[in-house]
C-alpha cells in the first residue's frame, strides 16, 4: 500500500513541476521581460593585460611603486587598505628607510589612547601598522561622500570579476550619459549627485572621476603620467594588494606541475619493468 501511494505522490510532484516549466516557458516567450537601461547600456571590462596575468606572470615592480603613488596621492583621500601593513610595501622594491618615511609621512595617523590620560588620541603610523582609514568611522565616511561609503579596496580586485580591468575600465569609462539612454529610458537620467559609468553595474555612480586630468602624479622614474598609463598602474598595485602572494602562489605551481610529470613517467616507467616478464 505504501509503494502506490509512494509512486502517486512522485507522480503529481513530476506533473506539477513540467506544468510549471511549460506554463513559465509560454509566459517567457509571449512576454518577455522588459529590457532595462542596465542590460542594455552596461559594458564588460575593457581588454587590458597586466604582467601578473596567466599561470607564469610576475609582477612588474616599477609599475607597482607607480600604482602605489597614485594610490597615495589620489585614491587614499576616500579609500582605504585595511588589509595592508606599510612593512608590505618592502614587496614593491622599498627599503626598509623609505617605508618608515611613507608610514611617518602618511597623512592620517594611527588611532591610539594617550596612555597619560586614558583618553582617545592618534600617534604617527610605523612600518607594523596597517594603512589607517582616512576617516574614523562610517558616519563620517557618508558625511564626507553625499551618504557614500567608500569601499575599502585592499582586495577589490579579488571581489570584483575581471579584476584589474574592471578597475581600469572603471575609472577610464567615465563619459556623458548617452542621448540614447535618456531617450529609450527617460527614468533613467543620471542624477545630479551621480555620474554616468557604463561599466559600473548599475550605471550611475557616485564616486566622481579620481582620475580626471594627465599629469595628475607626477612619476618619480619619468614615465608620462597620463590618465591611461596611471590607471592601469593603480589597477596593477591593487591586483597585488589583493593576492600578494600571486608571484609565490605562480611558482609553487610549476614545481608541483614539474613533480606530477616526473612521477608519471616514472610511475608508467615502474609499471612497464614490474609487468614486463608477465606479459612475455
């Protein structure tokens, strides 16, 4: 008794379920979703390529002390990087001298307790600290942004797809809303407070271009700072800040690659001299 009632209830779920597929699947056809501003307008990363890209990248070092400048000079105003120490960038080729002058020289400072009074105070940073906020917290982060909260970017790279393109395209894609977009999607004109990106999701913004005019940095090694070149650099340092370890990770891949190979020949070599004289 049990098995028919078993075998009736499975039944009606497999029937309830191919209604709902085909009745879903009518609806889809004869009425199709409408098509918003975002599906249509919204592009994917621009095609660039960084040196750290593939299975065999590395870092290009000069390009990272660039990426870091602007960082510094542009970016650290509103973003932060939380997740690095100044005693990392030793990583990007500076001496141990001129990482304690970074942190030293960092415009904000570490957040401490006067240990005289017990009282909330802020110290100058040193290479153990991580790089400080530029605010103190998130109500004075959105007081300082229209009602923003900068995004901390010390692995934006990482929690954004296509990475390091979608930074440099980002901040490259910065343009006038298309007549276009406005004509098809009149509820879709970019406010006033915000500024139209297409690569952005949603397409509206409000972070304005940080990176706006050539000559913005000026680049210790002479390179010409111009809005591509330091976009891509600062796309570059912030692919590193995400994955530090890349170049070590790149390189323990080979050897395990080179190991397994090495043990597959020697293991089909083993099997050939075992089963030789059995299979003669």
């Amino acid at each position: 008794m049990v098995r028919p009632i078993a075998f009736l209830a499975g039944f009606g779920f497999v029937v309830v379920l191919l209604f709902s597929l085909v009745t879903g699947a009518i609806a889809y056809i004869s009425e199709p979703p409408a098509k918003t501003a975002e599906h249509e307008f919204h592009l994917h990363p621009k095609d660039v390529s960084f040196r750290s890209d593939g299975p065999l990248g590395k870092f290009d070092r000069q390009q990272l002390q660039r990426g870091f400048q602007v960082y510094k000079e542009v970016c650290a105003a509103c973003h932060s990087l939380h997740q690095v120490a100044f005693r990392d960038l030793k990583d990007l080729g500076f001496t141990d001298p001129e990482v304690k002058a970074i942190a030293k020289t960092w415009p904000t400072e570490v957040p401490s307790v006067n240990p005289d009074t017990g009282e909330a105070a802020t110290r100058k940073a040193t290479p153990a600290d991580k790089i400080p906020a530029p605010y103190a917290n998130e109500v004075a982060a959105r007081a300082a942004n229209n009602n923003a909260i900068p995004p901390d970017l010390s692995l934006m790279s990482k929690a954004r797809h296509d990475g390091g393109a979608y930074i440099y395209s980002l901040l490259t894609g910065y343009q006038a809303q298309p007549a276009e977009l406005v004509k098809h999607f009149p509820d879709s004109k970019t406010p006033a407070s915000l500024h139209y990106n297409p690569y952005f999701a949603n397409l509206n913004i409000a972070m304005p271009p940080p990176i706006a005019a050539d000559g913005q940095v000026t680049y210790a090694d002479g390179t010409p700072a111009t809005i591509d070149q330091m976009s891509q650099d600062v796309s570059a340092f912030l692919i590193w800040t995400a994955e530090p370890k890349l170049e070590n990770r790149h390189q323990l891949g080979v050897a395990v690659l080179g190991f397994l190979l090495l043990a597959t020949i020697l293991a089909y070599l083993s099997y050939r001299n075992i089963w030789a004289g059995i299979k003669h």
